[in-house]
C-alpha cells in the first residue's frame, strides 16, 4: 500500500475520556473511530489486524477440527424465553421488535442459536461429537463501556460450541479447546495466563479464562511463581462485583501476600489480566431446556453434552496493544503487524531514494510481504512519528546515506537504528520476518 493513497488519519488528540493506552493509541494511530458510546468503526489499518487475528483463529480451530458457521445476528427472544435467559440477562440485551410485531433480540452471545440449530438436525450418538464456530459481531448493552474496544457494545467475538455424548468426550474437547487457545495466543506474540475461573450463575462443572498479563486489566488474578497455575480471584472470594474486587485486590496484597499454590509447593502472587477467551463446560444447560436431544447407543433420548468457547477478537486487538506499547504509540507484533514492513523516502525529490523505495517495494510485495511505502511530500520527521505511532514492526529508511550505498532499518520495539548495505537491503528484511 502506498501512503499516499491509504486512509490512516493519525492524529496528535486524544479521544477525552481515554485513559488506557491501547484506547489512546489505536484513536490517535487511525485504527478506530468511535461512533457513540460502546460503539467503533475500524479503519483500514484494524480491519487488518482484525483478519490478522481471525486468520490465525481460524487455521488453529482447522487444526482441532472445529467447523466455521455463520449465524443471524438477530435472533427470535423465543429462543431466550426458551432457555430462560431472556430475564437473567436483563438489560444487556437489546430487544426490539419487527413490523409484524414479533420481538428479538441482538445476540450478545449464541448458545441457544447454536442449540437451536443442531437440535433436530443431528438426532444419532454417532454423529457426535462436532465443533462448530463463529466469528461474528455480538451486541451488549453494557452498563458502563468503556476503554475503547475493550468493553464495548459491539465487539467480534469467536464463539465456539460443542456437542457430545458424554462427559469424557467433552473433558477431551475442553482440553483441545484449552490447548488450541494457548497456541492462537502465544502466536500472537502474547504474555498469557489460564486461570480457573468462577463457573457463575450457569452452572456447568467447569470453566477457564485465557488472561492477557497487563496492568491495566479488570481482573486479578492469583498466579503461580513455580508452576502454570493460575485463579481468577473471584473463584477465591466470590466477588462479582466491581468495586468490591478492587477493595479485595489492595487487603488481598497483604493478608494473602505468601499463599501457597494448590497445585505445587510455588508461592502465589497477584497479578492484573485482560480477559481475551473464556472456555466452559456447560453440560446440558442449555439443551435440557431447549429439548435438544439425541439417541444414545440404547436407542433413548439425551440432551447433548455441550461446551462453549468465547474468544474476544476486537478486545485481543487491544490487548495487544495494552502490552506492546511506549510512548510513541503502537508496536505490532509479528503475527498481528498490519504491514510487517513500512519503507520511507527521506526525501521524494531524490530520485535515487525513489529509485530504490519502489523497486524494493515491488520486489517485496511480489514476495507478498506486507508492506508500506511512505511515498508522501512530508518531512522524514514527520514520517518517523508516524511509523512509530502506526507501529510497524521494521521500517527501512531511504536517506541521505544511499548516496554512499548505505539504508537504515528501524526496530520499532528497541527503537534501533541499524546501517545496512543498500543490495542487501532486501535479504535483510526477508531474514528479520
Ligand atoms: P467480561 O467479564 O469482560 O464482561 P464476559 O464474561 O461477559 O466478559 P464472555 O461472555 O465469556 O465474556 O464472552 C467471551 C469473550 O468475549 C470474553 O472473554 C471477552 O474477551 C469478550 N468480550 C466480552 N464482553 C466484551 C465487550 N463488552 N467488549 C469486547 N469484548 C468482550
Ligand atoms: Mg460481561
């Protein structure tokens, strides 16, 4: 992509009641623009790094066997009165009703259209089981969003369900689900943690959360120094509500300040996490009521067996930033990079940089590396602050020093700034992605 044609409005303003870095970051940096409260447009430069995410989503639920579907974003509140969440939920769901009068509801999250879906379709223990998932908008009428992308009312959400016909089978699910989720993360180039988290008011026999280390995040969580593990405090202390977790989290620090892990002999720490995934067995919570059932090997009806796997795909977007920032803006990692490469010509008046900027341009876009080509009339200055804001993980700066055969590469994480022969520019690259 050139710059000079690219919609990246970067800005000096910071969006007024932004105070968390990846809500500053991805505003001032042209990633987001918020519509009203809860709700963002992406520009170009998250829509990529939103397929970024999605794509390394969708290769590692391939790997599990899991099956992508696509379902309405609107969905009949008969579903909800069905399995009796439409009151639990309360007013995070946002009802409205049609021209004919029929009432629905924006899905803030899609159990009972998943149930819904297989229920009467797959009838037979031998079908089973199946792994089937969404990447889909979701809509929450949440009571305080907030944080940009973090907690808003419309986010991306994978959602995943499984159907089984019997608990092992879905203990084994939930550990591919678990593991899978690990390798989506760590290729994303996150610090994580997955911690036993509060089953809640739904039940089910078990539950985790895939929790991105940040200072900035909601959750605290107690975690292990020796070994992987890790509790979402909440589980400790039954805290749901807000203010009373941070009252825990500062008299936690000191009473429970040398606890000792349940699992080996490490000494616990606190520590605060962005949650990014939640897995959970549900068991028959939803097809129970949902009369979702299938013939078992004697020929009798059960309801399935079910987990359901959430993963925030706008929120990682943010967490990647909470944790890969400075203060000059943004700095994508490997996997999640919009453009892995961006090559700036110091001065377009020179015809030897441009020279050189377009041929390398074409040569590593024809490698299909994704890169940018700052070919604008602003000052070098001016086109630093701006790959650093953006933050692409390597700029190759086109200056004055070509004309003693010589290019720069720029590290955006140490800010590094290393001398490289003009010819071996291009390998150079090719090494470092
Ligand atoms: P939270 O405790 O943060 O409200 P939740 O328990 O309501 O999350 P789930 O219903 O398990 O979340 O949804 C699955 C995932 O969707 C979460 O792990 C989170 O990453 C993401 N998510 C949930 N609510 C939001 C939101 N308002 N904005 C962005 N992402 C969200
Ligand atoms: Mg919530």
């Amino acid at each position: 992509m050139r710059r000079s044609r690219a919609f990246i409005p970067t800005t000096k303003e910071a969006p007024s009641d932004a105070t968390l870095a990846s809500h500053i970051y991805l505003s001032r940096a042209g990633f987001i623009s918020q519509v009203a409260s809860g709700l963002y447009s992406y520009m170009p430069m998250a829509k990529k790094v939103i397929t970024k995410i999605e794509n390394v989503i969708n290769q590692e639920m391939a790997n599990a066997g899991c099956e992508e579907v696509e379902l309405s974003f609107v969905t009949p509140i008969t579903l909800w009165e069905e399995s009796g969440r439409s009151e639990k939920f309360g007013k995070e769901l946002l009802r409205f009703h049609d021209r004919k009068d029929n009432m629905f509801v924006l899905g803030p999250t899609h159990e009972e259209m998943m149930v819904d879906l297989v229920r009467n379709r797959v009838t037979s223990y031998k079908q089973l089981p199946i792994n089937l998932y969404q990447m889909k908008i979701k809509f929450r009428d949440e009571a305080r969003p907030r944080f940009g992308i973090m907690r808003g009312r419309e986010f991306l959400m994978k959602d995943g369900y499984s159907f089984h016909s019997s608990v092992e089978d879905l203990d084994r699910e939930f550990d591919a689900m678990e593991r899978a989720y690990k390798k989506i993360l760590a290729r994303l180039g996150l610090d994580f943690r997955v911690v036993e988290a509060d089953s809640g008011a739904i039940g089910g026999s078990g539950s985790k959360e895939l929790m991105v280390i940040a200072g900035s995040g909601e959750d605290t969580l107690a975690v292990c120094d020796s070994c992987e593990y890790g509790a979402n405090i909440e589980i400790f202390l039954g805290a749901s509500d807000e203010a009373q977790k941070d009252i825990i989290f500062t008299s936690v620090k000191d009473i429970k300040g040398d606890e000792i892990c349940p699992n080996c002999d490490g000494k616990l720490s606190l520590t605060k996490g962005i949650e990014v995934g939640h897995i959970f067995k549900l068991g028959t919570t939803y097809s129970a009521p949902l009369k979702a059932h299938y013939l078992d090997e004697n020929g009798k009806a059960q309801p399935f067996i079910m987990g359901t796997y959430g993963m925030g795909v706008s929120r990682i977007m943010a967490a990647i930033i909470e944790q890969n920032h400075d203060e000059s803006g943004c700095i994508w990692t490997k996997e999640s990079a919009p453009y892995s490469v961006n090559i700036i010509i110091s001065n377009i008046k020179d015809e030897a940089q441009v020279k050189l900027a377009e041929e390398l341009y074409e040569n590593l876009k024809s490698l299909n590396v994704e890169v940018m080509l700052d070919d604008t009339k602003e000052r070098f200055g001016f086109k630093m602050k701006d790959a650093e804001l953006i933050g692409f993980p390597y700029s190759v700066i086109i200056g004055k020093e070509l004309e003693n055969g010589v290019v720069q590469i720029f590290d955006r994480k140490t800010k590094e700034i290393t001398p490289i022969n003009a010819q071996d520019i291009k390998t150079k690259i090719l090494e470092l992605l």
